[in-house]
C-alpha cells in the first residue's frame, strides 16, 4: 500500500503558483489540472491574492410585506438564485450558500 502525503506550499510558493496562474491566461481549473495543483488550493490562493477572502456579513433588511413569500434573494455569480423567508437559520444558510 502507498502512502499519500500532501505537498505544502511555502506563501512565497503560493504566490508564484497565483502570478503563474494569472499570465497563464486559462481557468483556473485548467492551471491546476495542467500543473497537478488541487483547484480548491489555486482558488483560495487566488482569493487571497486579490483580498477576496469570503466571509459572512450581518445585513439588515427592511420590513417586507406579507404577501411576499420570501425575504431576500440571494444570487449567485449566474450560477443559482437562493429566495429566503425571515425564519431560514443561520446554519441552513449558510449550508445553502456553500451548495450553490
């Protein structure tokens, strides 16, 4: 049996991985494919790079009427569209933010 070990990147490493990355002119997920990297890694990195650490933010919402089924909504990048009503728990959110 093999045994598997992951490789750790020093941050100066990272940071070239991302310039790399950035010249290289291909998504993200063909860097990594062509430079073995995990896609996972290369976009926390590149996130990092750009400040773009994702976080979760307190908002306020003003009162919404109550013939509206839903409080907010929420959309992702063109990907999905998230409709919330004011009684969704933080935890369910959050679950459904990282799904989408």
């Amino acid at each position: 049996m093999s045994q598997h070990t992951r490789r750790r990147y020093t941050a100066e490493e990272r940071n070239r991985w991302v310039e790399r990355y950035v010249q290289s002119g291909l998504t993200q997920r063909e860097f990594a494919a062509n430079h073995n990297l995990g896609l996972s890694n290369l976009q926390r990195w590149a996130a990092r790079a750009a400040g773009r650490v994702a976080a979760f933010a307190e908002v306020t919402l003003p009162p919404v009427p109550a013939t509206m089924g839903w409080t907010a909504e929420i959309v992702r990048s063109g990907r999905a569209t998230l409709r919330c009503t004011n009684a969704i728990t933080p935890g369910l959110l959050e679950h459904l933010l990282r799904a989408c």
